[in-house]
C-alpha cells in the first residue's frame, strides 16, 4: 500500500489540470465470480493476499444505511484498517485550524466537502497508516463523487465494493435515532423500526440498539442528523453518489447487499454473501 496516499494527491492534482487517470471499464463480474474474488482477496487464515496486501475495499450507501457498522465489523474481522472520511471530517471541524468553520458550515448544511479538502484527509490518514505498517483498508464515504472515484481508481486497486441498500423509509429514521456516548464514544440507536414487508414479503424489524445504563445520561446526536439536513443529504446522495454505484458496476467491482433488518439478521447473511466466516459467534448474535 505504499505511496497511495502520495499517489492520490498527485492524482488529483493532474485530475485538476483535466489529466484524470480513469481504468477502461470492463464487464460485469457475475455475482457468484465476485463473491468468490472477495473471498480470495480476503484470504483463509492470515487473511494476506499473494501479493502481501490485504484487502483494499470500499463501502457505498445511503447516510443511515449502517455503512459505519458493518465496516467497522468486517475490519475487526479482516485486521484492517476502517477509514471513514466522515470521522476525518469530523475530527478536522472539531479541532481548532483555519477550515474548521468552513467545514462545519458545509457539513451541517448537508452537503460534500470539496474533493481537495477530502483528498488531503484521507492521503493523510493513508500516510499515517503507512507509517504503522497498516496493509490494506475498508474504506467508508469514500469514494462519494464520481470524480472521487476516478482519482482512486487511478492510483489502486480497489478488490470489492459493497453496496448496501435499505429501505428508504427506514433511512431517515436510523439517522434521526443514532445516539453516541459523549463518555465512550459507543454508537446506539434509538430508532424503533418495523414496517411492513414489500410486495407481500415479511415485516422488516430493526429493533433499537439501546446504551448500557451508564451511558444513557451521555447521549449525543450529531448536529447533522436533523430531520431537514438528513434530507438534503439523502438529496446529494442521490444526484452526486448514486453515480459512483453504476462506475463500479461497470468495472465488475459492485456487490449489492440489502439489508433484510437489524444487525443480528443481517450481519450473518452478510458474512454469507462475502464467503466469510466469523470465528467469534458471540459477536456474530450480538446485537
Ligand atoms: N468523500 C467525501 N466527500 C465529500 N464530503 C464528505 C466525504 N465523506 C464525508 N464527507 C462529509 O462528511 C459528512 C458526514 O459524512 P458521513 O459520516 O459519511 O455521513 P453519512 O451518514 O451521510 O454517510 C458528509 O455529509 C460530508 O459533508
């Protein structure tokens, strides 16, 4: 993975002056030949590929749809790093420098942070993570325009992409209901769904995710996931993301997942689509 992180900034770079460095498209992989490529990229015990690295894979989806969930399990599962630029972006307005107000005043509007803004973040973020010897990544957020996916299409090779999908009225009523411990830092979620199955399939359940009784005291939401800034997100997602999903399908690279329900049912069948095992079964049930 060395010199991606140099190798994106060059890239975007060139991508500015109109030299954007786009792989030809290729056909579409069958499900059944991509799943069997994830479970090779994601090997058997140390989960190394051939060529050393381990896997360079990304996460699309809707804001709510629990992208940051099930990265975050896949890379304790992998030994892989979980990048979320969301969490980059956040961290950057928190801190105190000169964008921090900027940033802020675009994230809590509903909309994207410039590509250079974000390029810089996650070239970052890589250096840092080469530097710890980190091999590999789960990328979540990122790549979100089309522009975005061009430039780390050019400098990597990125194995598998997953698309998770959820009902659109599910949506809004997971990202009204994310709650974090302000103490721990631990992600819940209020948001009781149970709704109707669609063309006479089941019911979708997804029952909250509730904090332990010394966190509840603790809860924060993020200033973003206001009913009218979800909305608008939602909005980008649709006009500037959705893009994304149809350049990776063309290069063979998208796995569609739809979420059946909450993390009990899905994460299992998750874990079937990838041809992964998960050892620790406990974590497998938990919700
Ligand atoms: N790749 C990106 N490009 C531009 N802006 C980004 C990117 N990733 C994150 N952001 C900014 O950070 C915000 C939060 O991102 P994220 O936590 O991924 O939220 P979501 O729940 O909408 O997927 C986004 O609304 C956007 O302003």
């Amino acid at each position: 993975m060395a010199g991606i992180s140099r190798a994106i900034r060059a890239c975007a770079a060139a991508s500015r002056r109109g030299l954007s460095a786009a792989a030809d498209p290729s056909k579409e992989a069958a499900a059944a030949g991509l799943r069997a490529a994830a479970a090779a990229a994601a090997g058997r015990k140390g989960r190394d590929r051939e060529d050393g690295r381990r896997v360079q894979w990304v996460f699309l989806g809707c804001p709510g749809v629990g992208k940051g969930t099930y990265a975050s399990r896949l890379s304790q599962l992998l030994d892989v790093p979980h990048i979320a630029t969301g969490d980059l972006v956040r961290d950057a307005l928190a801190s105190p420098g000169p964008h921090s107000k900027q940033l802020a005043e675009i994230v809590n509007h509903g909309k994207l942070v410039s590509d250079e803004i974000i390029i810089n973040l996650l070239s970052k973020r890589l250096e840092e993570g080469e530097e710890k010897g980190e091999l590999g990544f789960i990328l979540d957020g990122f790549p979100r325009t089309i522009r975005q996916a061009e430039i780390l299409e050019g400098v990597t090779d990125i194995d598998l992409v997953i698309n998770l999908k959820l009902r659109e009225e599910a949506l809004l009523a997971k990202c009204l209901g994310r709650r974090m411990c302000s103490q721990c830092g631990g992600n819940f979620n209020v948001a009781d769904i149970n709704i109707e199955g669609e063309n006479g399939g089941p019911r979708m359940y997804m029952p909250p995710l509730l904090p332990p009784p010394q966190c509840e005291s603790k809860l924060i939401s993020r200033a973003d996931d206001t009913e009218e800034v979800v909305k608008e997100r939602l909005r980008v997602y649709h006009d500037l993301s959705k893009p994304v999903e149809e350049f990776y399908r063309a290069r063979g690279k998208l796995l569609e997942f739809n979420l059946p329900g909450g993390i009990p049912e899905s994460w299992p069948k998750l874990l079937e689509a990838l041809n992964l095992d998960d050892p620790d079964n406990e974590r497998s049930a938990a919700a």
